[in-house]
C-alpha cells in the first residue's frame, strides 16, 4: 500500500459581493465563501472542487497550506463545527490585487506564497 499524500488546499476570497455575476456567487456559495476575507480549507480536493476554485480563481487567493500555518489558524480563528474561517484584512495591505503580466498581486494560484498571506491576515 502506498503511504496517502495529504494535501490541503486554502481558499480566501478577496473580492466582494457587489457587481458579481450569478455563476460566480454561487460557485463562491458551494465552496463556503460568501464573504470578502473569509477562508476555507479544502484536504484532498476532488476534481470538481478544483474546476470551482479554477472558475473562480480571478475573486479569491488560494494555494496549498503547510501544516504549521494551518493549525495556527486553528488555533486563532477555528471554532468548533464551522468549515470557515473569518480573516482580517491583510497587515500592510494588499500590493495589487490582479496583475497584469508583472507578476505580483493576490488573486489566483499564490503556491506556497499562500502561508504568508494567511499569517498577515490572522
């Protein structure tokens, strides 16, 4: 048997709720994610979870969480049977929320990049 690789994955919304087109509010809605810094954590995604957060990856952050930040989370923001977690805006702010071929900002796939975010904003 081959040892199961765990991987989790961290969603943040960034952009709010006004002037977002219907498909888009209720992708956000079956993935937890009704409002602006709210963040939840996907373990082992299937397919279909991938093609949502990929759908909606020009409104949120995401990428995938070490174990370490993941319990500091836990432990600062968790409270028992609730799937997300609530975040304060980011210290020092967001640089740029899109970029346009410079190669900064937050929306989208942020690597492990993802675990320095999360720690600015719990």
């Amino acid at each position: 048997m081959k040892p199961e690789i765990k991987t989790q994955i961290a969603i943040i919304r960034i952009v709010g709720q006004v002037g977002i087109n219907i498909k888009i509010k209720e992708t956000l809605d079956r993935l937890r994610i009704k409002k602006k810094y709210s963040c939840v954590v996907l373990e082992n995604p299937n397919n279909s979870q991938l093609g949502m957060v990929k759908f909606v990856s020009d409104f949120v952050a995401f990428g995938e969480i070490n174990q370490e930040t993941y319990e500091k989370l836990k432990k600062a923001r968790g409270k028992p049977n609730n799937p997300t977690f609530r975040l304060h805006p980011p210290r020092k702010g967001i640089e740029s929320k899109k970029h346009f071929g410079i190669g900064k900002g937050v929306l989208g796939n942020n690597k492990e990049h993802i675990n320095k975010l999360i720690e600015r904003m719990i």
